[in-house]
C-alpha cells in the first residue's frame, strides 16, 4: 500500500525532499503544499535573481566552518549529501553550475529561473503532486495502531491556533518506539480551505515562516526565538555616508556588544548610503545575530582599513611622505597610497587634521590620530539594515529534537524537518541553500522507508 507524504512548505527544501522522497520510493504519494501562487519564489530572487546554488567547499570539515548556528548538527550530514553532490544532482538534470572567484557558485546561465524550472521538472517527472494556493490551517497526528487492535488510534492536538495549544513544553501522547505502518493516517492536515489531507509522514519546510513555527510547536518542538541574520550596519555618520560605493579589501572588524561577546572578521566592505555592508559585514552579523538583537542592534565596531600593514609600518609611510613631500597638502598628497583618496579624506579629518594643512606641519600627535584612525577606527552601529539578496533567520526548531541521519522529529514519528524551519543558519555565499539541499535530501530519502524495512 501507498505510502502518503505531504511537504508542507513549496521552497527550495521542500521541492528538494519531495522529489527525493518520490524518485528513491515509488511507493510513495507525495503531496506539495505550497501556501502562495507561485512556489519557489525565494529562490527567484535569491543571489540577486541568479540563485547562489551552493559553495564550492567539499571538505564537510570545512564547510560546517561556515554556520554560526547548526555547523556541529551538519557535521555527519554533510557526509552524507554536500556540495559536491549538490552540483552532480543539478548536473544529471542538465543544469551546469559555474563558480566564482570567491567560491560561489551559480547556474551558468545566471538567471535562477533555471533552478527553478529544474526543481519543477523534476518534481513532475517524479510524480510529485504540487498544489498552489493551499495555505495549512492545522495539523493533527494521530497515534497508529495495528490492524485487528480494534482501535484506530489516539489523536494528538496540533495546530489549532488558540484553541488547545498548551505552549513550548506541551508533548503529544506518543510512543518512543517506531510505529507500524497500517491504512490508518498518522497525521490530519487541514487547509484553510476546510479541507481535510491525510497521510503517514509529514515534513516541515516552510523557512522562517511563522505557521510553520506554530505547526512544530503544537505538534511539541520547541521553538528558538527567531531573529534575522545577514543584514548590513546602520551607521550615523554623515561624512561616512557621502563615500557610499566606496569599497575596501580586506578590513578587519571587531564588534564589541558587551564584556562578552568580541566577534571579528575579515574580508570586503562597503561603504553604503546607511552605514556598512560587503561580505565581512554579513558574515558579522550572521555570528553576531543573537548578540546584536539582544542589545537592540546598538554596538560598538572597530575597523581596520588596512589589517595588512601593522602600526609600525604605517608610521614609517607617513613620515617617508612628510619628508619627500613636505609643502604638499595632506588632503591631496596620500600618506598611504592603497587607501582610496576619498576615504583618505575621511579619515584626515576624522583624525582632525584640516585638509588644508602641509605635510611639514603635522605633529606627531595627529600622526598617531591618524594612524588610530586607519588601524582602529571606532564607529557606532545604530540599527541595522536589509540585505536583499538574502532572507536568513537565526532561530527555529531545536536540533537535539531531531535526528540528523533522518531528519526525523525525536518526538513525533513520521514529522520531518528540512531547510530554514530548524535552527540553522551560514553566513552568505551559498552555504544556506546547501544546509537545505542536504537536509531535505535527508528527509526525501527517510520518509519513504517502511517501519518494517
């Protein structure tokens, strides 16, 4: 007999785990819910509407370096399903992936929509069933029972938004064992519809929406507070403001939030009309997350315009400058030629130096000022601001309550998890489409198997 699988939630994790589970177990139905018109609109958008598929790091050591959150729970998965079976699984299906020099990696036609008609078409071709428009209203499970036990089976309260929900700590009326599989449904899905599905495995893929949230938190799971990650620094500084387009590469960054957490990072930054952004700026963010929400993104940032150059060295410039260049002004003779003349500018006057002022009249004092100033500049972050090519939430369904080789729930046989709903989270370049490729590849795989096989 059929097994019946619903995925609820149409983004890259779950056409991904659908059309694993469909293609590996032809014994399966597989039913996709998606709640809006169109599925995979994230992934239209994603890497600036050409879909960063992955990251070309094939080491699973390596690339679990890359999530703040979640790197120790994808140690044993990404053995199982990384990078590079993410370009042989696109590969097999025709889409050919190139990557970029700072190890991205993209279709070869840089338009996503590639992506996208391949999910689609092979989820067709596997027999996925795919229904748009089909919001969840609630969710039930249902306790199986054997056949001739008399009893169909007792059922669990899920998602019936206020009515019934008992919280966090709440766990349904469940065995520890695996259940036989019979013709009786282990969980009852309502669509807002009024209409009623059944089936015997169920995953959870709807990314950081909050119905998904809700669903695992009635079904048991508890949920950790969701806060953004991937987002760029407000700034309030004005002159800093007037160099936006101005980039630097590599800056060293600290961030300091309070007497316990330092993060630092390195790598490019940008100068932006609100504050700061570039790669070394979201990655800060994406290990900062929880640290910046807490103090209500308020924090102190030390900058190294050039980490490359100690102190020392830098002094030892200026004053080759202000010996071979003595009459000319400061603001347009550079005392440190890899800075851009723009920022250079900035930083003089930061230091407090006119830019009127000659080389042969600078003091050793505002030397210093200026060297501070390139070595350990300080700026004060006062909100933060969207990346919009990333939607990347800290926060989700606790890892200990699932189990990694599966994805399966430790709580509720027959729920799954892939993709943004757990408490996964890497910082930008690819690695936030892997850690869906692989959990839901996972989950395809596990949820067509039989308690009896």
């Amino acid at each position: 007999m059929q097994l019946k699988v619903i995925v609820i939630g149409g983004g890259a994790a779950g056409f991904f785990s659908a059309i694993a589970c469909a293609e590996n177990h032809p014994h399966t139905q597989v039913t996709l819910l998606e709640a809006g018109r169109q599925p995979l609109t994230k992934v239209l958008i994603s890497g600036g509407g050409r879909c960063n598929v992955t990251h070309a790091c094939f080491d699973p050591a390596a690339l679990v370096q890359n999530y703040p959150r979640g790197g120790k729970a994808l140690r044993g998965a990404f053995t199982r399903f990384q990078s590079q079976d993410t370009v042989d699984w696109f590969t097999r299906r025709g889409v050919q992936l190139k990557t970029e020099a700072d190890g991205r990696m993209f279709p070869i036609t840089d338009n996503s929509e590639t992506i996208i008609e391949c999910l689609i078409h092979a989820a067709a071709k596997a027999g996925v069933k795919i229904r748009n428009n089909a919001p969840v209203a609630a969710v039930s499970y249902v306790e199986s029972r054997e056949e001739g036990q008399g009893d169909k089976g007792t059922r669990g309260q899920g998602d019936k938004g206020d009515k019934g929900d008992k919280g966090d700590n709440y766990q349904l009326p469940i065995t520890n064992s695996p259940l036989p599989i019979t013709h009786y449904p282990k969980f009852e899905v309502e669509l807002k519809s009024g209409e009623v599905l059944e089936c015997d495995r169920l995953l959870l893929a709807t990314g950081s929406n909050v119905a998904g949230y809700r669903i695992a938190r009635s079904l048991g799971h508890q949920i950790e507070p969701p806060v953004p990650s991937l987002f760029t620094f407000n700034v309030l500084d004005k002159s800093l403001r007037e160099l936006a387009g101005v980039s630097m590469n590599p800056v060293h960054l600290r961030l300091l939030t309070d007497s316990k957490t330092k993060l630092e990072q390195t790598g490019a930054l940008l100068i932006t009309h609100w504050g700061l952004s570039g790669p070394a700026v979201l990655k800060l963010s994406a290990w900062g997350a929880r640290a910046l929400h807490d103090c209500h993104y308020q924090a102190k940032l030390l900058v190294n315009w050039l980490p490359e150059l100690d102190r020392e060295t830098l002094r030892s410039q200026i004053l080759s400058v202000k010996t071979a260049q003595p009459k000319k002004a400061i603001a347009s003779y550079r005392g440190v030629n890899v800075l851009p003349h723009r920022l250079w500018q900035y930083i003089i006057v930061r230091a407090g130096i006119a830019p009127e002022d000659r080389w042969a009249g600078i003091s050793n004092k505002e030397i210093d000022r200026l060297i501070q100033e390139i070595a350990q500049a300080e700026y004060l972050i006062q909100g933060k601001g969207a990346f919009k090519e990333e939607f990347v939430t800290c926060g989700g369904v606790n890892l200990k309550e699932v189990d990694f080789k599966t994805m399966q729930s430790k709580l509720v046989p027959g729920l799954y998890f892939a993709g943004e709903i757990l408490d996964i989270d890497g910082v930008t370049g690819g690695f936030n489409f892997q850690s869906a490729w692989t959990t839901a590849w996972l989950a395809g795989q596990a949820m067509g198997i039989r308690n009896s096989e």
